[in-house]
C-alpha cells in the first residue's frame, strides 16, 4: 500500500493538479526572465554600438575642427594670427587624441576587420599630424606655396583614407546594432516558442493526469459494483480490494465486513481460507507494484545518467563556434564573397585547431601523470619539422608573421618529433595569443655541440618578474593572462617533454615588451639511458 493510496479522493485530485500548476508557473517564470535577460543583454550591446558611432562622429569632427585650423593658419600673414590659430589646432589634436585613445579600448581587443581598420586610422592619423606639423613649420617661415603644396598634396590623402576608414567603422558600428536588434528579436521569439511548448506540455500533463485518476478511479468504483452484485446473486466469496484508505476503499471494506458476517454465520472455516487468500492476494499485490517501482526507479536513472553524459560530452565552445559560423554560412551563401566565405572555414579551421589541441594537452598531462608516454627517439632534421609547424600554424593565424632564422643545411638530432611538434606548437600558439598587437613572432633554430637550441619570441604583454619562476608550474597563469582563454596545461607539458630529452627550458621577459623561451636538447636524446 503506498501513501498516495492512504489520501482521501479530494488529495488525490488535488496534489498532481497542484504540482502541474507548480511547474507551469515556473516555466513562465523562467521564460519571462530569459527574455528580461535577452533584453538586457541586447540593450547593453546596443548601447555600446551607439557609444561608438559617437565617438567616430567627435573624431570626425575633430579632424575638421584640425583642418580648418590648419588651414587658416597657412592662409594668413600675420604672426598673432597664426599662433591662435596654432593653438586652435593643438586644442583639436588634443580632442582627436582622447578620442582615439576611448576608440582604442573598444578596437584593440580581437583581430576583426574593425581592429585592422581602425589600426590604418592610427597609422594615417600618426602620418597626417606630422604632416601638418611641417606644414605649420613652412607657414611659419613664410613658405606658404611648400605648405599648401603639402596640404593639398599629401596631407588631403591622408585625410580622405581617415575619413574613408571612418565611414566604414561607421558602417559596420551602424550593422552591428542591426545585428543585435535582430538576434534580440529571435532570441524573444525563441523564449516565446519555449514558454508556449512549456505551458502546452503542462497543459497535455493536465489531461493526462486526470484522465489517469479517472481511469483508475471508474475501475475501482466499477470492482466494488462488481462485487455488491456478485454478493446480491449469493456468491459471498466475492471481495473488493480495499487495500486504499479512501473512501472507495472504505465502501469496499463495508462490503467485505458484510460479507464476511454472512459468510461466519454459514460457514466458519471457508471464511478462514477465504482471510488467508485475500491476505496472500495482498502481499503478491505489494511485492508486484514495489518490484516494479524498482525497476522503474533503476531505468530513470540509468537514463539521467546518460542524458548528463550526452550533455557534457556535446555541448562545447568550439562546437558552438563551428556552428555559428556554418549558420552564417548557410543563411547568407548567396550574399558572401568567396573571401568571406574563406573567412568563416578559417574560423571553424581555428575553433578545431583549438578544440584538438585542448584535448590532445590534457590527454598529455593525464597519461604524464600515469607514466603512459614512450619516448620514440628518431633520426629529426628540426628545420624541416620546423617549417612544417610553422607554415600550419601560420594558416591558423593569418594575422602574425612568423619568421624562422636557422643556421645553413640541416639540424638533426636524435628526438621524438611528435613531441617537439607539441612543444613548439604549443609556445607559437602562447606568442600569437599573448601578442594580440604585434604579428611579430621570431624562431631562432642553431646548432649547439652536438645538440640544438632553439628559441621563440614574441612582443606582447610580456610576465611580470615575480611571476616567471612559476610558468613551468601545472595551471598556473601569469597575471598579464587575465582576459586570455587557456588551461594553464601548455608550458607544464612542454616542459616535462623537453626534460624527457634530456633538455631544459627557460623563459625571458619583461612586462609589456615580450617573452622570449629558449629550448635546448642534446643531441642523442635520453631514452637508452
């Protein structure tokens, strides 16, 4: 007998209706918030593309404010003039330097066509202030033919490639906020899709229940009629199952106490055989429905098992990534150029790359620690297999120039290539994400006695002093690394690889200028040790 069978008919009908009302009342709550959320977060996004498209404008402006400065000082003759006129073009290129300097923080932090354009903005910018400084320099000295010749000459081309470059920020802030209001709207739309299916899988749980409890309710009414009849045409061994403490259960008690006086008053012993089947009939009764609650219980969660598995196992970033891009693909094919569409296999390529390299760390770092890897000492030519990483990883980031200096005709020392593949794939990868501002990334590969020693540098954020003592250190991350994604699995793996040679590794560095790590590897390796 379970508890729910010991409530009285009005709980019975009320708990299941009270939990359905529970839980659709929850997923409105939680579909009203995911869109109070979307909306937030759209808004925020909206409002930073506004906050820039402004600031292009104050640039824009601040460029002609400069302009027309510079202008009226050359077109003058007067001393007094021209120096209030030199200071209107200071307190302009004072307004474009602090523009350019907010412009910056929303620019300089990934590698998108944004960042590149806004980088020929600095670069023209840079040019066209010295310019007009010489220009200024001419005016002063009365040479105002060479200063309108500069002007109209190179500083007008500088000035249209800033204006150029403006216009198309300014057209790719003014689609970004196009783009947001546009994935608001989906994601709204989506939240409203969830909530209706949710509402109406509460309402089909309604129903179901319902006519569940009605179901079961008629049978047992329909066995206590089946019954009483059976008794009025004189078969008193018929009995109700009045195993429920409700009021069904009740009436079948009624029924069976009645039949139970008749049947003492006929027959004493058939009514003593008749208790001990119904007793018997009951714990059967009891051991199926707890047998099969069991069951039930062992295959819902068997199956949360694998439903969490298959979440943990599916969901990933760089799927997430891979998708948003094939999406993008798939929706605008006919409107993407064959570079764009070159462009987004570039950014699936990378996600990969990152998802497998991920991985294939921290398969490392799991079979170092169980002592699973073999040293497989071959007969390497590190230029070549240089070349080879270098080239791939440079396809991976089109954005640094990765040089490689080595000394003439071939380098080959006894070493697992596979190994040392990881090891400098895993430090060219640390230059080109730690170096988000300068593509420069130097390999530096030389003999060393019967070794080799090799080196990679970048110019990026750089490791503070007090911290490189423990780069080699599993997790650990410098903190100059905040911001930046990474496991902290990397310098810790390559480190045990190169030691596995019988190698060391050391890094150099100062913050804000690079880093520069060194490898050297003997040339017999360490495995017939």
């Amino acid at each position: 007998m379970n508890r729910y069978s010991t409530l009285p008919l009005f709980w019975q009908l009320l708990i299941p209706m009270a939990l359905v009302t529970v839980l659709w009342v929850l997923s409105a709550t939680m579909g009203v918030h995911g869109l109070m959320e979307n909306r937030s977060l759209m808004h925020r996004l909206y409002n930073d593309n506004v906050k820039t498209v402004f600031h292009l404008d104050r640039l824009r402006n601040g460029m002609s404010d400069h302009t027309a400065s510079l202008l009226r000082h050359l077109a003058t003759e007067q001393s007094v003039q021209m120096e209030r006129f030199r200071q209107d073009m200071r307190d302009a290129r004072t307004s474009v330097e602090q523009t350019m300097w907010v412009l910056r923080g929303d620019f300089s932090k990934d590698h998108t066509i944004e960042s590149q354009i806004f980088t020929h903005i600095q670069e023209s910018l840079s040019t066209y202030l010295q310019l007009t400084e010489d220009a200024v320099k001419l005016s002063a000295d009365f040479e105002k033919e060479a200063a309108f010749a500069t002007f109209n000459v190179a500083i007008q081309h500088h000035l249209n490639r800033i204006d150029g470059s403006i216009r198309e920020l300014h057209a790719l802030e003014e689609k970004g906020m196009e783009d947001a209001y546009g994935q608001s709207v989906r994601l709204e739309r989506l939240n409203a899709f969830i909530t209706l299916f949710t509402s109406l899988g509460a309402g089909a749980l309604s129903v179901f229940i319902l006519g569940w409890i009605a179901r079961r309710t008629s049978r047992r009414l329909k066995e206590v009629a089946d019954c009483a009849a059976a008794m009025g045409n004189g078969d008193l061994q018929a009995r109700p199952n009045s195993s429920d403490e409700d009021e069904i259960g009740d009436l079948g008690r009624g029924l069976a106490l009645m039949a139970g006086q008749l049947e003492e008053t006929m027959a004493e012993l058939q009514g003593t055989a008749n208790q001990l089947r119904v007793a018997r009939d009951k714990l059967a009764n009891l051991v199926v429905e707890r047998t099969t609650e069991l069951e039930s219980e062992k295959k819902f969660s068997a199956l949360q098992k694998e439903f969490v598995s298959l979440v943990s196992h599916e969901f990933r970033t760089p799927l997430a990534i891979i998708d948003g891009s094939a999406q993008r693909i798939m929706r605008k094919s006919d409107a993407m150029s064959p570079d764009q569409l070159i462009e987004r296999g570039k950014t699936i390529r990378t996600a990969v790359e990152r998802m497998v390299n991920l991985i294939d760390t921290t398969l490392f770092a799991a079979r170092l620690d169980e002592g699973r890897i073999d040293l497989l000492l071959t007969d390497c030519d590190l230029k070549t297999l240089f070349q080879h990483i270098i080239g791939h990883v440079g396809e991976l980031s089109p954005l640094h120039r990765i040089t490689l200096t080595a000394d003439d005709g071939p380098i080959a020392i006894m070493a697992d290539p596979k190994l040392l593949e990881h090891v400098l794939t895993n430090l060219l990868s640390n230059a080109i994400k730690y170096a988000p501002n300068d593509p420069r990334i130097e390999v530096g590969l030389h003999r060393d006695g019967k070794g080799a020693v090799f080196t990679v540098r970048d110019y990026g954020v750089g490791i503070p002093e007090g911290e490189m003592h423990r780069m080699f250190e599993r997790y650990f991350r410098a903190r100059t690394a905040l911001g930046i994604k990474g496991t902290g699995l990397g310098l810790s793996v390559s480190r045990e690889f190169v030691e596995m040679h019988g190698g060391t590794i050391t890094v150099e560095s100062e913050e804000g200028k690079g880093a520069c790590f060194t490898v050297r590897l003997p040339g017999d390796g360490v495995a017939g040790d």
